[in-house]
C-alpha cells in the first residue's frame, strides 16, 4: 500500500508478530544531495524497529527481498508506475 503523504510502500505484515516492513523515499533528503534517499524500515505497531539506508531502489528491493522473497524486476516495474512522477525520476 503507498502512502503518498509519508512517501511510504508497506509491505509484508505479520498479524501474528505484529511485524513488518516498508520502503520509505526521503524527498528531503534527496533535494539536499543526500545519497541515501531510499529507507527499508522494519516496524512493529509504530515503532520503528531497525532501519537500512539505500541509495537506489534497486538497493532497496534488494534489502527487502533478503527478508521475504520477491520478485525485484517485477517489483520494480510496479513501483516506477506507481509513484508520483518526482518519485519515479529518482527511482
């Protein structure tokens, strides 16, 4: 699910451990020059558990498919798609 207010893609939610993760884009950080714009969050409730910076979405997908297996040329597409033009550009 993309949530465009917090440029945010959830992914892969446990019910049972209360876990999961999302792809977050830092569009602030990316205006300032930042390398690291794409962020793999694992979160539990609203409690952001652990954190790895990555500086492409490919890297992105990369880190996210080490912990549930998914398809990252296919995924890639879909999220080029999906996000905002300014997103997309980036990505």
């Amino acid at each position: 699910m993309f949530d465009q207010s917090e440029n945010t893609i959830r992914y892969k939610w446990d019910p049972n451990t209360h876990t999961g993760f999302k792809l977050r884009y830092d569009a602030e950080g990316a205006a300032k020059g930042g390398h690291c714009c794409f962020h793999v969050e694992d979160w539990t409730f609203r409690a952001m558990n652990n954190e790895w910076p990555c500086e492409d979405l490919d890297e992105a997908l990369e880190v996210l498919n080490h912990f549930f297996a998914i398809d990252v040329v296919q995924e890639r597409e879909r999220l080029r798609a999906w996000l905002p033009v300014s997103l997309a550009a980036a990505a």
